[in-house]
C-alpha cells in the first residue's frame, strides 16, 4: 500500500515549475551567458588629491566585468552602447572601488562616488597622462560599432578627504581578482605636480603613496631580510665562504667585504650608474654562478686564508649586488623620496638575514664535522656538492647569455666618466674594508697577548 502512494506521488505544481527554470538556466545557454576569466589585465590609474577631494581615474578592459552581461544590438551582436550606460556605474562599483582601499593618514576612506564612466578603444592613447585622461573620461562619448569584449571601461572615481596635503595609502590587492595575471600601473600625481609611478604584479599590501623616512626604512629592511632567505644564489654563495672559516671572528672581515661591495653596486645601479644593456642581467647572472663555482673549487683544493677570502669576497660582492638592484628595480618605487634610506635599510635587512644563516650554519658544520666526517672531507663533500649544481647554473645561464649581442660601448667622455665614478667607489669601498680587517686582526692580537701577559705575570710572582 505503502509503495504505491510512493509509485504514485506527484510533486506540486510549483515545485514542478521552480524544476523546470532551474532546467532551462543550466541547459539553455542564452538564458545565462558566462564570461570566461581573462588570462592578461592591464589596470591604468591616476591618482590625485585636489583641495578637500582625491579623483582615481582608472582604466580596465570591459572583459574584465565577469558576471555583467551588457545588451547587445543587430544580428553582429555589437554592444549596445546606449544602453550599456547605465550599467556601467555599478559594474565600476563592484568589479573596481569594491577591490581597492584607500587611507587618508592611516584612516580609511568611504567608498568613492562613480563621477563619470567612458567606453574606450583599446587605441585610445588618454591615459598617458592625468591632464589627457580627465578630458578624455569628461568628453564626447564613443559611437561606433564594437564588440563588448574589445572596449575599455574609463571610471572616474571621487573619494572626500580631509586635505590635499596628507598622506595617502591604496591596497589594491583585490584588482588581482580581475585576471589572471593582473599588472596594475598607477601614476599618484602629488599637490606640487611631482608624478610617483608605482607598477604592481601581484597584491603588494598596502602602499604607502608618500612614506615618512622610518616607513620606508621598515619596509626596505624587511624585504632585504627575505630577499637573503628567498635567494639561493647568495646562500650558496655565503655557504660557500663558512666552509673553511667556522668562526664569526674570522668571518667578520670576509663577511664585512661582501656588504661593502654589494652595497657599493646596488646603490649605483639604483642612481643609473650601471649599463642597462638588455644583455647586462644575464651577464650578471652567469657571473654570479661563475662566483659559487669559483668559491667551491677554492675550498675543494683548500690553502685559503683570511686574507685572500675577503678579497675575493669584495670582488664578487660587486657582481652579487648587481643582482640586488635587479631585485629591486620594480621594488624602489616604494621609497617615495627616501631613495638613499631605503637602499641602505634593504642592505640592513640582507645583512639581519646573513647573521641569522651564519648562526644556523656554523653550528651545522661545526657538529658535522665533529661527529661525523673529518673536516677535510667534509669540506670537500659539500664543496662538490656546491660546484655541481652552480656548474648547471653556469652553464644554463651562458645558453641565454650567448643569444644577446654585445656591443662594444663608444668610448666618449660619458664613458670614462663613468669609469671614475666606478673606481671611485670601488676604492672606497676596498678602503673601508681594508679598514675594518685592520681593526679585525688588531684586536685579535690584543686577546691573544693578554694570556701571554698574565702567564708573565704568574711566573713572576711564583719566582718571588
């Protein structure tokens, strides 16, 4: 009895209805039209505080505004541009203003008023600067037939602020959301005119526009810190210089060369002091392998001093701190006019990152070579170990070295220049450290003669 009222059940009508919409919306594709998510975004954007109002003016492709479907118009399927007008505020709304924040002295802004939105072609040249782009977004708007996922969408966004003259903050992590590979290019135009061009590749947290000294400072530090840790080349690099010498005393003058040196050829790399040749990064690259293998093989056939280590350790120091800059070169856009200060805080926080590998290492090597091969053999065993995989990277390196053309540079007055400014510092920097290794054997010598004369002292007493 039972089974046959259940044989015999009908749903509701409703429930028969709400079914078959449910139907149509997974199986009739022009009831529900879905935008894939693009592979490539570009997101243009000015911004500029102006008396008691900052104006963002940003760029993105429509194709971007997933979720939106825009009306179409004739049998081509053109966009529907007049009707398209009104939907274009909230998509701005939602897909743009909702995945940014902005701070006005640490105090986070409202949500912006849409002011005015455009539809562009990609052809459309505006927003090479924030005079053109404000004309173009408050002009004539576009009449032509194209289709929706071949335009750009130009929003004018208006956000109250207390002064044109505070300092300003954007996390615009969230516009990653827009594709999958999202680069966002933002031109922050100060009161004075003065233009700060940031470029983003991923969520960089919050920027600050116009960091005070100690922001910038702190920021620096902490990538210099995880540059160290995240680099492979300079571990291997620096593993390569405690082999021999497992003590922080004697490590002091070899490690201090590194610093000097690198630190020499990052900052002049960052005031374009060094060659900007597309061939320049791989060649650096390639040399920098060369320095692992080299350090290696000195620790393999052994006979290494002191003296000799941190000499070669300024020379490659020089060539490492190039491949800093390249490190760097997108990131010193968040210096704001701390240039000098931000350079010198990132070489603190690789120098923090340095003594916490070396207090990691020494210990290492120290308890293996102790317990469980003899020194000599265990310096071998890891040096080989070194060369062998810096070797693939030397010879990889030199595969893409060997594709670029390198032309010999005009030897001009700019030239030699150059050249001097180079030698300048390099002898500078070769001096401050000869300096300091002077300073390092001076006081060694001093600890050492203080138990020859306290055992002076002992025997005299014992013969009085």
């Amino acid at each position: 009895m039972k089974f046959d009222l259940l044989c015999n059940w009908q749903p509701p009508a409703s429930a028969r209805a709400a079914a078959a919409l449910v139907a149509a919306l997974l199986f009739t594709p022009s009831l529900l039209r879905a935008h894939d998510i693009p592979n490539d975004v570009t997101v243009q954007a000015f911004l500029k505080p102006t008396g008691d109002r900052l104006h963002l003016l940003v760029r993105v492709p429509l194709k971007a505004m997933r979720d939106v479907d825009f009306p179409a118009r004739g049998k081509e399927g053109f966009l529907d541009i007049e009707r398209t007008g009104p939907l274009l505020p909230d998509a701005a709304t939602l897909w743009i203003s909702d995945f940014i924040d902005l701070y006005e002295n640490n105090t986070v802004l409202p949500k912006p008023r849409v002011v005015e939105t455009r539809l562009s072609l990609p052809s459309d040249r505006s927003f090479t600067s924030y005079e053109e782009a404000m004309a173009h977004i408050t002009g004539p708007k576009l009449d032509t037939n194209v289709f929706w996922d071949q335009v750009m969408l130009d929003v004018l966004f208006e956000y109250p602020i207390q002064s044109d003259r505070s300092r300003f903050s954007i996390a615009p992590g969230g516009l990653n959301r827009l594709g999958l590979n999202v680069v966002t290019v933002l031109s922050y135009v100060l009161p004075n005119g003065t233009i700060r061009a940031f470029e983003f590749t991923s969520d960089p947290g919050l920027v600050r526009l116009d960091p005070q000294w100690y922001q910038a400072a702190g920021r620096f530090v902490d990538l210099g810190f995880k540059h160290i840790l995240d680099g492979t080349d300079h571990l291997l690099f620096l593993f390569c210089l405690v082999i021999p010498f497992r003590r922080f005393r004697a490590l002091i003058p070899v490690v201090t060369a590194f610093t000097v040196a690198h630190s020499i050829t990052l900052i002049a790399s960052a005031y374009n002091l060094a060659p900007d040749a597309s061939w320049f990064p791989p060649l650096i690259e390639t040399l920098i392998a060369v320095s692992i293998v080299y350090m290696a093989l000195e620790n393999i056939v052994g006979g290494a001093t002191v003296k000799r280590r941190w000499m070669i350790a300024f020379g490659f120091g020089l060539v490492h701190g190039f491949g800093f800059s390249f490190a760097l070169r997108q990131t010193l856009q968040l210096a704001g006019s701390h240039m000098l200060t931000s350079l010198l805080s990132f070489n603190i926080g690789v120098e923090l990152g340095q003594l916490l590998v070396l207090a990691m290492l020494i210990p290492a090597l120290e308890l293996l070579f102790r317990y469980a091969v003899p020194e000599r053999t265990g310096t071998i065993i890891l040096s080989t170990l070194v060369a062998h995989t810096a070797w693939h990277w030397m010879v990889d390196r030199w595969g893409v070295l060997s594709r670029y053309h390198i032309e010999m540079p005009a030897f001009d007055a700019a030239l030699w220049a150059n050249v001097l400014r180079w030698l300048m510092f390099i002898v500078i920097g070769g001096g401050a450290v000869w300096f300091i290794a002077g300073l390092a054997r001076e006081r060694s010598a001093q600890r050492a003669a203080v138990p020859v004369q306290e055992d002076q002292m002992d025997a005299s007493s014992v013969d009085h």
